[in-house]
C-alpha cells in the first residue's frame, strides 16, 4: 500500500543535509557550541540573517507596503501579568507532562507515541524495561522572570509567549491615531518565547522563535468572508515566493481541534523532511480577545461607527506565520542537487528577493588588472543591489559556493573586460552565461528582481 497523506515526508532532501549546509555556509550554528550547545537554540550567521530579514521584507510588504488598510506595530516582550490573566495563557497555556524517575528526562504525556525511550530507542517512554514514569501534570510553558530588583511573587512578569497581545491591547491607541476602521489590520514582527516540552527538527521548533503576525478587525457579519480571503491571500505569498504548490496545502482544523476561541482556523501547511507540518495558522478568534482584555482592564475596546450610531467589539482574522520555519522551508524547498560537466552541484533555487546575496563578482585570476577592476564593478553594484566580492580559490569554487547560498547571477570580470568593459553574467539556475555591458548592469539586475519567478524544480 502507498503512503497516506500523512506519511508522506519531502525525501528529495534530508534534515540532516539541510543542517550541513546551513553550518558549512554560514547561515545557522548551534547556540553556545563551545560549550557543548543549549538545546533547541539556534544563532544566526550573516547569510541567516540576510534570508530572515529578506523574509521579513517580504512580508512587510505584502501586509503593508502594497495595501492601505494595515499599520505596524512593535510592541514589549515584557508585558503586565494581567494580559497573560486575561488572554487566558496563565491558566490554560499548558502541556500534558510526565517525567521518568529513571533517566531524568521529560516528555509531552499526550505524544508519547512519537518519541523514544533515551536508554532504549526502539521502545517508547514508558514502555523500555526500566522505565519508571510518573502521572501526567499541566506544565505552564511561559518562561516566567522577575521586574524590579526585589524577587517576590509583586515582580513576576513572563516573556510573552505570542505577539499578538501586545497588538489587542494596542487596539484603542491604534483605532485612535490611525484614522482607519474595520475592516483594518495591525501587523507585527517581534519574539516570543515558549518553554516547549519537545522542541526539535532544527529551527522548525525551539523555545525562542519570531512570529509575523497580523490582526485584522472586522464588522462581525464580515468576519467569515475575510477568513476565507486571508486563507487565499496567505497561501498565495508562499507561491509567490517560489515554494512549489504541491508541497503545500491548507488544513482546516476539525471541530476537536479548534482553540476555544476561534470558530475556524486552517493551517498552511509544507511538506518537510519530517512530513506535512504547519507554516501558518489563519484563524477566526471572533470577539475573544477584545472582549477579555476590556473586561479584566476596564476599557471599552469597540468600535463606534458614527455615520450609523453603531457600536460593537469587532471580530479578528489572525495570520499567523514564523519566521524560522518560513526561512527553513524556503531552504528546503530551494535546496537542489545536479550533474555539471561530470561534478555534482549543490544549489539553492531561491526566489531571487529572498537569496541573501544578489550578485557574486568575481575576477576570473588574481592578476592583470582584473581584482582592482572587479572592485570597481563590486562597489556600483552594491549600491543598487546586495553584492558579494569573491576572489579567494578557482573559479569553479568560487561559483559552487555561491550556488550554496542562492547568489542568482555570478558577474565574471575576465581578460575581455580589460578590453570593452563588459562582463560574464552567468545565471544560476540556467547557468546561461551572457556578455552584459557594465554600464546598465545594476539596472539590469534590480529590473530582474521584479520579475515574477518559478522555481525550476516545478517542471
């Protein structure tokens, strides 16, 4: 029988692979490695950081940049404890736990069946010959911390374990500065922190995260016309960006699902090394959250429209999408391996807006003019486009490494170029190589940034 749909994994690539190149060229390294690592924590290398950040453009732009009707915020880690009270994370935010008095170790109570006994891997906790677990318990996951310079129960505060609070409790400064009414959106990019039982595959799960989120107020009978087009509008930018629509999908959570809260919610699933997981979550939280946080603060947090006399606590669609794991699937979905000239390549195919470099200059030899010209090529670039300056090994190192990080065009500065000041442009995917004057080269390139792309490895 074939897999079902729930089994099935991406096995064009591995995890494991996708760890390799992202330590070998500098995009993610394991937290305090020196010493011995801090599970689940992930740094950033320079190449990391400029795919996170390109993401994170991208999303500013599809939520901000190209509508009218939603406005930035950026808002504490650090809030009152009260918010936490009545969004309901302090009573409700819990997993299911249950500890073995044997090896020490700690696992989710109602997951049991997909981990593994640390002495016995075959077996499943609780099921290895030693194994001496205890009964479930709640585990509160927000990290808990203290303000002030006195630790007593008056200074606990907790890092917050989503961004959206912060945005419902913005909602009556925002409503009044903007000018705006509902239908309208606040948007947000900022940290979070969840004391997960089980973090693990890499950056998809870890205890310190970054979310894009987005609330968007509502009139209440609009509220399931705008889930549904936020559901569209959400999966679309994933496309736009280059992931293959076949790995992804949408999955509506089933009644059982559903947090008390929401009346629909759907995922925007892709399809990892590890299976189908989630990328997103759009939600309907109807009247919840508003209605919570006027009530445990006393503000009135409605909306009155004036030119009908109507008063009413709009709904909220909530897309809520996370860095780390959209910057991992574009990687995997971009990751690719080929036969060139009788050598395999490795080659990131990521959307150009998202490769963290654009432009690779390299002077073919180290000699003849050709370093001291290709600088001069490198510095106009750089002012239009995200430009690297390569020179260090063969030629064909020098393009294999660029092809690991995405780097869309390579620029050879060559002998022709001493002669009629034109340059190699060799695109990656393609790997066309075109004679391109340097006069118009950076126009050139920041022309092909705008044009729509599809990933080679759709057919």
């Amino acid at each position: 029988m074939g897999e079902t749909a729930e089994q099935q994994r991406n096995e064009e690539v591995t995890m494991d692979e996708i760890v390799a190149l992202c330590k070998r060229r500098g995009f993610i390294f394991p937290s305090s490695e020196i010493y011995g690592g801090l599970g689940s924590t992930y740094d950033y290398g320079h190449y990391g950081v400029l795919l996170r950040n390109n993401v994170k453009n991208e999303w500013w732009r599809a939520m901000v940049g190209e509508r009218d009707d939603i406005v930035a915020l950026d808002s504490a880690i650090l809030q009152h404890p009260r918010v936490w009270e009545a969004s309901g994370h302090l009573a409700g935010f819990t997993d299911p736990l249950a500890d073995c008095r044997t090896c020490k170790q700690r696992f989710r109570a109602d997951d049991l069946e997909n981990a593994s006994c640390p002495q016995k891997p075959s077996k499943r906790p609780g099921e290895g010959p030693d194994c001496d677990l205890t009964d479930a318990r709640d585990f509160n996951l927000m990290f808990e911390t203290h303000v002030g310079p006195v630790k007593d129960t008056a200074s606990v505060a907790y890092l917050r374990p989503e961004t959206a609070q912060g945005i419902f409790i913005n909602f009556k400064n925002v409503l009044q500065f903007s000018r705006r009414k509902p239908p309208f959106g606040i948007a947000q990019i900022g940290k979070s922190f969840r004391n997960e039982i089980t973090p693990g595959n890499f950056v998809f799960r870890t205890r310190e995260f970054e979310q894009m989120e987005m609330e968007f107020f509502v009139p209440p009978e609009e509220a399931e016309e705008w889930h549904k087009r936020w559901l569209e509008e959400r999966l679309n930018w994933y496309v736009e960006l280059g992931i293959r629509p076949d790995h992804l999908r949408l999955r509506a959570h089933p009644p059982e699902e559903l947090s008390h809260y929401s009346s629909a919610t759907s995922d925007v699933e892709y399809l990892f090394p590890m299976g189908w997981s989630e990328l997103e979550g759009i939600a309907n939280r109807g009247d919840f959250d508003l209605t919570q946080h006027a009530k445990f603060s006393g503000e009135k947090l409605e909306y009155f429209d004036q030119s009908t006399g109507e008063r009413y606590v709009p709904h909220v669609i909530e897309p809520a999408a996370g860095v780390d794991r959209a910057a991992l699937a574009f990687i995997v979905d971009a990751y690719d391996t080929e036969e060139v000239e009788g050598r395999e390549r490795t080659v990131l195919r990521l959307q150009p807006r998202l490769a963290p470099v654009k432009a690779a200059v390299l002077p073919l030899v180290s000699k003849a003019g050709m370093p001291e010209k290709a600088r001069e090529v490198y510095e106009q670039l750089r002012r239009r486009v995200p430009a690297e300056y390569d020179e260090g090994g063969s030629i064909g190192k020098r393009y294999r490494r660029q092809d690991e990080i995405g780097t869309p065009w390579g620029v050879t500065v060559d002998g022709q170029t001493m002669e009629d000041d034109t340059v190699t442009l060799r695109d990656r995917d393609s790997l066309e190589q075109a004679r391109v004057p340097i006069e118009g080269l950076a126009d050139e390139l920041a022309g092909r940034l705008e044009q729509p792309w599809r990933s080679p490895k759709s057919g």
